[in-house]
C-alpha cells in the first residue's frame, strides 16, 4: 500500500537528518499524522488517540500507537518497529513512550516535538512535557517536517495531478445536477461520487455547500434547501490523491445574475490574475496576498473580502485540508518551484446578500504559475 518509491522516501530521511543535524536535534517525536505519512507512507486516522513516531537523526525510527493501528502501520508503511501501548483507565502512554525512547538510547538527548498539530491534544501535551521533563531537552520542532514538505518531488506532483482530474470531474458534476429546484443534497452527491467513482479519496474536511444567504459562508454547515429560480451556490472542494489534496471554488449563478454578481466576478477574476503574477519564485507569500488585497480595494471591496487569500496544498487529513503556509499580510515565506499553492478570491457581500468566490491550485514553476484545473475562470449561470 506504499504510494511511494523506496528512493523517494530514502531522499525524505536524508533532508529530515540533514535538517535535523543542523538543528542539533538527536531526534524528533512525531504526533502530526502528515509527517508519519510523508516519511513513511503509515496511513491512519487513528491520531485521534495518542500515538509518536520516532525518528532518530541516524534514521533509526519507532511507532507507538494502539493495538487497532498495528495492522494499518504494517500494512501501509515502512516502519519496522512498532510498539503498543495498552488501553486502560489509568493508561499514560507517555510513560510508555519515555519506556521507548530510554530503549533507544535517548536519554538526555535534545528532542525535537511536534507540537502544533490536531496529533497531539493540549492534555497529551502536557503529559508528555510532565513525563520528560527531567528526561531529555526538548524543542519544539513543528515546523520541521512541515517545511521540508512544502516543495514537492516529482513523484508527489504525479499524485497532485490526478487530485486535479478528481476535482475537475465534481465541477463537471455540480454543474450538470445544478438547476432551479434543485436540492443542495443531490449537488453534494453527485461531486463527491463523481470524485470517489473517479479514483479519488475523501478529502481533509467536508466539501462546502451553501445556496441563497448560506452562499456567504466559508464553511460546512449541516441542513440542505432548494435553489430558488434565481440563487447562488457557492462550491469549494477538492480532488484527492493518495492524501494530496487540489482544491477549487467557485460561485454559481441560477437564473439572471444581479449587478452585483458581475462586478464582483471581475473584481475576483482581476484579482486572481494578479495573484497569477505575482506567485513567482522569489516573491512572498505576503507579495501574493498583497496583490489580491491591492485589486479588491480598488474594486472597493475591501469591506467585502478576507483577510487571508490561499495557502498551500499537499497531503493532509482532517480535520481540514490546508496545509499552509498561507498567503496574509507580512507572511515572509518565499515562493520556490514545484509548490502546490491553492488561491481564493472570497468575496461575501452581507450589505447586498452577494457571493463571489473564484479559487484554482497552481503549481509554481520557475516563471509562471500553472493552473491545475483544466477548467477557466468564466463566469458559471445556469
């Protein structure tokens, strides 16, 4: 169930003890499941309970997780040495884990931890820094694995390319199930068995529907309406390879789109396109936002739009799909080639009732960006 060649993950390791070596870090205890998977292929939703991979800087590494994860670690991962810990009323799996890395001879080392991640709760966490207080120098490393897996190899772009057929293909299906009555329930459905039929996974968070005044909202909410003769649908979503994740967005119009509907849709068309020229190597991810924030001001929707405008894509499970880092105001990042960068155009006009959304995935190249999707920017009525 490996996704990935064997030289693929040996050149991971490498970047991780090399990184890790410049740090000064003899190891790194790893709770976000994104890092288990991208240096080991071990695929599991099981980080919803208390596990670590451990990963030493001569590339010696452990798994301590729950006896309903032994299966699913041999079974999907290289990891050769996996350790249980025992369910129980007064189970610390932190002492366990202390019980491991003392047999990894780890004791006074100076560990890097992961900390911010939906992998380890803010009890766990404090029962670990309880646990390891006296036993070892720890650090927290969350962003090491984190930044090394933002440019992607070529075997990972394979996998992001085919997440953009699966996103295509619910567009396709969205727009053909998509009319006046309608029922939002029937929509959802049909995007995300075009997307599963087609090869692909569940994604990182619930695809986002939402019609009429539910058209504003940037998040899944439960309960379903029918579209009126005239109505907007908003839509993001994503299409899912092996975990990687290409999403899109858009604002559908059924029946006769208002004034507002038009300016706003070439307001976010404009801005999208300076998002595209300015997501060139060498520019910031603040540059990329600055971009989007200079042509929806001038469109006069700074009231209107967000104050983040995208963010990077890569493997991710829930609970959500971003991967970071995020396009903002200030953020330093540097945009490199081979990155898989999602950019949304929100704007959600409370004063008017009106919804635009226009958000596609590139790829950074050494110039240009490429889309991913091989759908354009048009306007969608219905």
């Amino acid at each position: 169930m490996l996704h990935f060649s064997e030289e693929e993950f040996a050149t991971r390791r490498a970047k991780l003890s090399a990184e890790m070596a410049e740090q000064g870090l003899d190891a790194v205890l790893l709770f976000a499941q994104e890092s288990m998977y991208w240096l080991t292929g071990y695929d599991t939703f099981g980080y919803c309970f208390f596990q670590c991979l451990v990963y030493k800087q001569d590339g010696t590494m452990a798994l301590l997780t729950r006896s309903a994860d032994l299966r699913q670690a041999r079974h999907t991962s290289n990891i050769d040495n996996v350790l249980i810990w025992i369910d129980g009323g007064h189970a610390n799996p932190t002492l366990d884990l202390k019980n491991m890395l003392t047999d990894m001879n780890l004791l006074g080392a100076k560990l890097g931890v992961e900390y911010d991640t939906h992998g380890l709760t803010a009890y766990n966490g404090r029962l670990l820094d309880e646990q390891l207080r006296s036993f070892a120098n720890l650090q927290d490393a969350s962003k090491l694995v984190h930044t090394l897996r933002v440019v992607k190899s070529a075997e990972e772009i394979s996998h992001i390319k085919k997440a953009a057929k699966h996103a295509d293909v619910a567009l396709d299906a969205a727009v053909k199930a998509t009319k006046a009555g309608a029922d939002e329930a029937k929509i959802l459905a049909a995007m995300q068995g075009a997307a599963l039929e087609n090869g692909g996974d569940y994604p990182g968070n619930p695809f986002i529907l939402g019609s009429g005044e539910d058209a504003l909202l940037c998040r899944y909410k439960s309960g379903r309406r029918k579209l009126s003769k005239n109505d907007q649908l908003t839509l993001e979503w994503a299409g899912v390879s092996a975990q990687y994740h290409v999403a899109m967005m858009r604002t559908l119009v059924i029946g006769k789109p208002k004034l507002e509907h038009e300016h706003h849709f070439n307001a976010a068309k404009d801005a999208l396109l300076a998002v595209e020229e300015a997501m060139i190597p060498g520019n910031t991810f603040g540059d990329i936002f600055d971009a989007h924030a200079r042509t929806m001001d001038a469109a006069g929707l700074s009231r209107h739009r967000l104050n983040a405008c995208g963010y990077g894509l890569g493997a991710r499970y829930a609970p959500c799909w971003m991967d970071g880092p995020m396009f903002y105001k200030g953020n330093d990042f540097i945009v490199q080639s081979d990155m898989s960068l999602f950019a949304h155009m929100i704007i959600m006009d409370s004063e008017s009732g009106t919804a635009m959304c226009l958000g596609h995935t590139y790829l950074t190249t050494e110039t240009k960006p490429k889309a991913l999707s091989s759908h354009g920017l048009d306007f969608i009525t219905i």
